[in-house]
C-alpha cells in the first residue's frame, strides 16, 4: 500500500503538468535541470542548476545521431553547443512553459555525446509515452488533475 502525504503548495512548489499526447513540441525553448557536473570531466555541482535549450525536429536530432534515435527520444540543445545537460543529470526533467502560467514536463533527461559539444545535443526520453499510463494512476489519488486552475 502507497501511503500519500499531502504535499504543500506555494510560491517554489507547484505542480508539474503532463504533456499533451498530440503536440509537437520541436521549436519550444526548454528548461533543463540537475545537480550532474558542471562541465564534461569537471566537478559534481552542489547546487540544483538549470539551462535553456531549444527542443529539435525529430529530423534534426536524427542527423546528429543517424539510426541512434527512436520515436521515444528528442533532441534539445544548440548546434554550437556550450549549454547543455551533463553527466550525473540523467533522470532529471526537461519542461516548457505553455500559456504563460502553465509548466509542462515534456522530457526525461536520458543521455548525449558528451556535455555541451558542439553537434552533439541532449537527448531526452518522451514524457508523452508515459503520461497517460501515469496520469490515470495520480486520478486514483486526486479529486482533480493537478494543473486545473494552476497560476504561477
């Protein structure tokens, strides 16, 4: 049995909402965060860290990776590089802002070609091929979905 403790909402905790299944996302500016390196090689942060980085075309990010993307994956990052998520990351969310007031949570951090290189985006697993599945099991817990009503 899950035993559920209320969580207090306020001005640094609020819900995260669940992608729409039939958006495309590619062209949003995302927000990744994490407490993995600083940089390829370098130290493990101490601090909670965050990067924007455009979300890619499925089409870009497989001309980066040829044959090593999936329908389950997406790229986000610059083709220059320097901003980038790195080791110790992995598992951590990627989310757009939609509306202005409502953050999505579109991507799990998965994995890259180093960290911040040049040709070589993250890539993130589709949070869109769980949401459903998941969003019908916290329907079991909660009287309302989460992002009804939401301002930030």
């Amino acid at each position: 049995m899950i035993i559920m403790n209320p969580i207090n909402l306020n001005d640094r905790v609020k819900p995260i909402c669940f992608p729409d299944l039939s958006k495309d996302y590619s062209g949003f500016v995302a927000v990744t965060t994490g407490w993995g390196f600083l940089s390829e090689g370098g130290p493990l942060s101490s601090v909670l860290n965050e990067v924007e980085v455009p979300i890619l075309t499925f089409e870009e990010c497989n001309s980066y990776y040829p044959g090593r993307i999936t329908d389950s994956m997406f790229c986000a990052g610059y083709p220059e590089g320097g901003k980038d998520r790195c080791t110790g990351d992995i598992g951590g969310p990627l989310v757009v802002r939609e509306d202005d007031d409502v953050w999505v949570l579109v991507g799990v951090t998965s994995w890259g070609d180093g960290c911040g290189q040049p040709d070589a985006p993250g890539v993130y697993a589709k949070f869109a091929l769980v949401a459903g599945e998941l969003s019908s099991y916290v329907a079991q817990y909660s009287s309302s979905n989460a992002c009804d009503n939401v301002s930030y």
